[in-house]
C-alpha cells in the first residue's frame, strides 16, 4: 500500500516536473538560459519539484479557500438576511451535491493514471484507494481549516462547522460507492467529465437552487440542511465499506482511461479536421488570374465563410449600435451631451475595440493550415520573391477583410458626431475616420506581420512558438493599456495615425528583409 | 553534375543524430538510403531541403567542375507523409504549379497530359486534394515534383502507400527521370531499393556509407546490409 502510494505520487509529480519544465522552455529568454538536458538537470529537478509541491499545496488549501470565499461567502454576504448561518448551508448543500457529482477522483481520467495503471500496470485496487485516501484527506483537511474559519464567521455553532469536512467527504465517497455499483450491474464505467445534457440541465438548476432561492427569500431550512449533513456522513461511512470491498478497480480504469485516450487522439486529429471542414466548395467558377493571384483568389472564394462572414457580421452589429445611438439622440436629447463628449474624449477605447474587432489571428490560423502548412514543404514556395508576393497580396485581403467593420466603425463615430452636436474643429471628423481605419490597418500588418516572423505553427498545427504567444498577449495588454489613455480625439487621433503609418512601413520592411528566412515549417 | 555533402551535422538536444556527414551522390543514379527507425533519413531531407536549420556543414552542387549553392528550386521533396494544399482541386493546384514555373518549364502540356501520365481518373481531377487517397495525394506531390525537373529529388519513402500498380508504374517513372539529375530515396524495403536503385547507401551511426556491391549476389548483398546496420 505505502509502496504503491509512493510510486502514484512520485508519478504524478515526474509528470507535473516535467510539465513544468516543458513550459520553462516555451517562454523565448528563459529557454536560452536553460542547459541542454533540460530534463535530467539536477537543480532544476529540485526548483520543479518546489514547484511542484507549491502547486500541491496551493491546490490544497489555498483552492478551498477561494471556493469558500468566492463561491460562499461572497454571495451569503450580499443578501443580508437574519438567517446568515441558513443561507450558508443552503448554498454549501447544494454546491457541495454538485462538486460530488463532478469531482469524484477515481473516475477523473488523468495522464498520470493512464501512465501508472496502463503503461506500468500497478495495482489498480491499491492504486485507486491510496490516491483516493490521499485526495480525501486533503478535503478533510481543507474543509475543516476553513469551514471553521467561514462557518464562524457566519454565526454556525462550532459543531456544525467540524459537520462540513466530513459531510463533504461523505457525500464524495456516496457518489463513487454507488458508480461502483452501478458499475456492478452495468459493467459500464462513466466518466465523470461526461456529464450528458441531462446532468447539465440539473447542474444548471441546482446552481440556480444555490444561488437564486435566497434572493427570494427562501432557504432551506437551518436544521433540514444540518440533517442533511448528518446522512452524508452516515453515508459515507457506510460507503467506505464498499469502496474498500470493490475488487474491479482495474476494469473500470481500463474502461475510462482507454476511452479517454482515443478521445484525445480524436480531438487532435479533429484540429486538421475541423480546419479541412472551412473549406467551402464552390460553383467552380474558373478564374482568370495567373500563379499566386490565381492561389489567392480560389483560398479567399473557399474560405468566404470563415473569414468574411464574422467581418460582415461585426459590420452589421456595429451598424445597428450606431442606428440605436441615433434613435436615442432623436428621442431623448439629454444623451447628445453624453455621446458628443464621448466621442470627442474617448477615441482610445476604440483601440480596444478594434482588437476585439480584427480578424487577423482567424486568417492567419486559416492560412497556416489549409495553405502553407502544405505548400511550405515545396521549395518553390519558399523562394524569396514567391514569400514577398503572397505576403503583398494577403496584406491586400487582410486588410479588405477587416476595413469592413472599419469604415463601418469610422462613419458611425463621424455620423454620431455631426449628430450630436458636432464640433468646433472640423479637422475632427476627418481624424476620427482616419484614425480608426488606421488602426484597422495597423492590425492587420501587425498579426500578419508576427506570422510571417515568427511562424509560430510547427507541422501538426500546434502553435509552437513561445515569442509568439507573448507577443500576441502583449498586443492584448498594450491595447488594454491604450484604452484607459484620457487624451482628446484630435491629439490621439494624429498620434495613432502617425504611429499606424510608421508602424506597418517598419514592419513591411523587416518582412522583406527577414520572411524569407524565418518563414519555414518548424520542426 | 555532383551533389555534394560535407561536414553536415544535426543533433536534437543531447542527441547526435547526423554526424560529420560527408558525401558525394553523382548524377544519373538513383540511390537507395536505408537506415533503422530513428537513423535520421527524414532528419537528413529535412536539412537538405532547409526545411530544418542544421548545426554546421554544408552543401552544394558542383557542375561541371565549378561549385554553386544550392538554390531552393534545385530540390524536389516528397514527403512521406503526403502534403498538398487541402483547397484546391487537382487541376488547380497543378495549374498554379504550372504558372509560377512557367518560364522554367520547357516543353509545357495540357494539364490532362499530366493527369495522364501519372494515373489520375477523369473523375478525380476536379475533386478537393482534401478528398484524394493517401495514394492519390502522393502521386500529385510526386508529379508536380517531376514537372519542375528539380536537379536533385528527395523522396521520403514514397511507394509505401501505393497499390502495386502504381508502385511499378511509379518505379519505372523514376529509372526513365534519373538521366540528368540525383534521386535519393529513402525506404525500409530492402527488395525495393535492390530492384530500383544504383547504389545503396546506409545512415548508420550518424553517417552515411555507401554499401560496395561488386561482385555480391543479391543474397550476399541482402546480409552485408544487414549485418551492417546491425
Ligand atoms: N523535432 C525533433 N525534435 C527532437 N528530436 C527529433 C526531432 N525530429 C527527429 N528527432 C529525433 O531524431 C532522430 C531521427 O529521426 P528521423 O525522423 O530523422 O528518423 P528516420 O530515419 O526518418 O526514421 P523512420 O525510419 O522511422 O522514418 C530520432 O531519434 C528522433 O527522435
Ligand atoms: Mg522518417
């Protein structure tokens, strides 16, 4: 048993190491640092492993102690009632029924299970009690530090609070005894993480039950909930016999693990799939164009859904707002003021705005793997002039794609303007279309751009790429950072303009200069 | 013309999978590369067609007595896991091939002509690649391959997933395109290689050698090669 225990655990924590260390190596300036044998390095062993066990510890207590928080306390504060104490359990009862239903443990498929009972073939019997001993433990542990901690704070009686650890734990151990013995009849294991509608549906009203009742004033009642608590217990007591009684363990496991592993192999292969399924087929109308024209045009016409469809229907939604905006200035006048000054004031959220608007990372993703993810392996395709005409005439329809919404943007704010009440400046209106189209323009380059520098897909379409992704939520940060910019419409405007135009010459130069090289395939 | 390999070498974290390679393939042969699981074949085209950065050496291609860099149009690569452009029908793909090697091309035909001549039925010509055979996407790659008359071709076990027809089809394809250019081949079918190509050449240890056939029969042959990679 102790043996086995050790082997479970030192498996999952190999697998969470080297999880870790994978990541170290995916963020670009620590990856330099890193040595070579980045796996058998004895001191980073021992840093991974302090992390490691940090996680283990946070996952223990520090989880618990948000849910408490979060989950519990928050809500049981916000509706200021006598009955604190009631409404506390209310929403433990019903939260805690839910978490037994999704969290049993043994029937969670983890890689660390395929690995020890799969691949090495422990004892599954052994396997699944000591994990299970271990994991309950923790909620014992957790419930109890701060069930005391919270339930006090909310007027329950000290008995009642020592009720919630192992109340929560019986409930668990309720749920997995009776999926053993269905299993015994059934001889079907089911995966806790399929839930099916139905589960859904009642997950849904459970939580609505938790959360929704005490706003109209019902709970149930503090000693019902304390009844409750006190089956549980029971239940679970009774229930340890039979966790401890079942002898198919290995059976069920098998079940679970194999068919998640097909699950997942599925769900890879279902990427390529899902990427081959964008592509429309269309009315085979031929085409006159010649070479890349000719590739481009049949890639935009295939993938017309996909990459015009959201830009068409942002455009629309963008378009009604502005309709809306309107209406309200006709009808109700006092919103001329509040529109004109955010109009006039305001030009930096529009930053953000059009980064949630820009389509860039779409057509980027959908070039990569319906088109050059193939292509790239041709060497034709890999001559530099061939490079620099497709990034010329993508930047084309990028840019197309995403001016829609754009100038839908730009003319409404301009509209919205001269409704409002206008502006002593006429220079403004001019800026605002300007400006937004500019910054349209700046993200197309811009995600085209980092694609073409960095490529950060390898061959299976994985975004490989470490520099990549910090780029990409870097841009999400300084849009972020852009928007809460208090400057007028006029200064940011000529600002934006200025910086977009200098921005996307810089870039098309470094992608003269540079794609050819680092436009590849990634190993 | 000569294609040569020197100092070429290529390790993924601590292992050495190419070593030091140096190697000479001459034109007008077909040359047949066997080597374990893992020898690094694959490693090795992924290098030559810069499809992967090697750590040093290089290579290049000596004509008639003067050496140039390798462009990137003078290698054809066949992977062995066949990759065409998903959206495109036959026919487009190979039009767009066509057009952008134009000017390189000498004598350029009807695109059925090439249909044709590699075996690719009427019906299937206007379909998505999306929806062609394992087989059938090999052939387009190993057409437009030969189109573009590339002085060397790398083919990353092509014909294993061919049906016998084609497979004989295709090797006589190959024999009647070696005239004039280098064809290396990689494959685990002994028979395959024996039967098809000018000489055998083992990736061993990180190395290439190249396996002396005079006077063995083809049994002798088969052990030599064996015990070699052993
Ligand atoms: N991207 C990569 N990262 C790390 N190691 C790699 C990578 N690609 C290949 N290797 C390693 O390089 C070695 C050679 O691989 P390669 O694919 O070239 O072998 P191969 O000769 O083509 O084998 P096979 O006959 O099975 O196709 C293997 O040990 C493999 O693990
Ligand atoms: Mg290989």
């Amino acid at each position: 048993m102790n043996k086995t225990f050790k082997i479970a655990f030192s498996l999952k924590n190999t697998y969470r190491v080297n999880t870790i260390l994978y990541s170290l190596k995916q963020i670009p300036l620590i990856k330099r640092i890193l040595p070579q044998e980045l796996y058998c390095d004895p001191d980073l062993k021992i840093f991974a492993n302090i992390l490691s066990g940090i996680w283990e510890f946070i996952k223990a207590f520090l989880g618990k102690f948000l849910y408490f928080l979060l989950m519990i306390t928050l809500e049981v504060s916000l509706y200021r009632t006598e009955a604190q104490s009631a409404v506390f359990l209310h929403i433990f009862v019903l939260l805690t029924l839910i978490g037994a239903w999704l969290n049993t443990y043994i029937f969670n498929p983890t890689k660390d299970k395929y690995y020890g009972l799969i691949l090495l073939g422990m004892d599954a019997k052994e396997y699944a009690l000591t994990t299970y001993a271990y994991e309950m433990l923790k909620i014992l542990a957790g419930y109890l530090i701060f069930g005391l901690l919270f339930g006090r704070m909310h007027g329950l009686a000290v008995w009642q609070c020592l009720m919630l650890p192992f109340a929560a734990a019986g409930v668990k151990m309720t749920v997995v005894a009776y999926s053993l013995w269905d299993y015994e009849r059934t001889k079907v294991a089911v995966n806790e993480n399929e839930v099916g509608v139905i589960g859904w549906i009642l997950i849904a009203l459970a939580l609505a039950a938790a959360y929704g009742l005490p706003v109209t004033g019902w709970e149930i009642p503090e000693r019902a909930s304390v009844c409750v608590l006190a089956c549980w217990i029971l239940l679970g007591a009774l229930s340890v016999r039979k966790i401890w009684r079942f002898q198919e363990y290995r059976e069920v496991y098998r079940q679970i693990l194999t068919r998640h592993m097909v699950q997942m192999d599925e769900a890879r292969q279902s990427v390529k799939r899902q990427s081959e399924k964008v592509i429309q087929i269309d009315g085979e109308v031929g085409s006159s164009r010649k070479g890349f024209e000719y590739l481009n045009e049949i890639f935009i016409r295939r993938h017309q859904k996909i990459l015009w469809k959201s830009s068409k229907r942002i455009a629309g939604i963008c378009l009604g707002i502005v309709c809306i905006v309107v209406m309200g200035i006709h009808f109700l006048p006092e919103w001329k003021e509040i529109v004109n000054h955010f109009v006039l004031r305001n030009l930096p959220y529009f930053v953000f705005i059009m980064y949630f608007v820009n389509r860039g990372t779409g057509f980027t993703n959908v070039l990569f793997m319906n088109c050059d993810h193939s292509l790239l392996t041709y060497s034709f395709y890999k001559r530099p002039e061939c490079i620099l005409r497709l990034f010329k005439i993508r930047l084309r329809e990028i840019m197309k794609v995403n001016l829609l919404p754009a100038a839908v943007i730009g003319a409404g704010l301009a509209l919205l303007l001269y409704l409002s009440g206008g502006t002593k400046e006429p220079l403004d209106y001019v800026v605002l279309v300007i400006s937004i189209l500019c910054i349209s323009m700046f993200f197309s380059v811009h995600y085209l751009t980092i694609y073409y520098l960095l490529q950060p897909y390898n061959a299976g379409t994985e975004i490989k790429s470490g520099t990549y992704r910090v780029v990409v939520t870097g841009t999400y940060f300084v849009c972020y950072g852009v928007m809460r910019m208090d400057v007028p419409t006029l200064v940011f405007g000529m600002g934006t303009v200025v910086f977009c135009v200098a921005y996307c010459m810089i870039a098309c130069v470094l992608v003269y200069k540079l794609a050819p090289k680092t436009f590849r395939l990634r190993a | 013309m000569r294609f040569i390999i020197e100092h070429l070498s290529k390790h993924f974290e601590k292992k050495k999978v190419l070593c030091d390679i140096d190697f000479t393939f001459e034109s007008g042969k077909i040359y047949g590369l066997l080597g374990r699981n893992g020898a690094g074949k694959t490693t090795l085209f992924n290098c030559l067609n810069r499809d992967m950065k090697a750590d040093g050496g290089e290579f290049c291609l000596e004509m008639d007595g003067q050496r140039r860099s390798v462009a990137a149009e003078d290698i054809g690569y066949v992977l062995s896991t066949p990759t065409v452009p998903e959206f495109l029908t036959g026919r487009e793909f190979l039009k767009f091939f066509i057009d952008i090697h134009e000017d390189k091309i000498q004598d350029i035909q009807g695109l059925d002509t090439y249909f044709d001549y590699i075996g690719i039925s009427r019906e299937d010509r206007d379909k998505l690649l999306k929806d062609y055979s394992h087989g059938m996407k090999n052939k387009m790659q190993m057409l437009v391959n030969i189109i573009a008359r590339p002085n060397v071709l790398l083919l990353d076990e092509p014909l294993t997933s061919l049906d016998v027809v084609v497979a004989e089809e295709m090797k006589q394809l190959l024999r009647g395109l070696k005239e004039g250019r280098i064809i290396i081949f990689s494959t685990h079918i002994m028979d395959l290689a024996l039967d098809l190509c000018d000489e055998i050449v083992l990736l061993n240890h990180g190395v290439l050698e190249r396996v002396d056939k005079s006077n063995l029969n083809s049994q002798e042959f088969k052990e030599k090669i064996l015990s070699a990679l052993a």
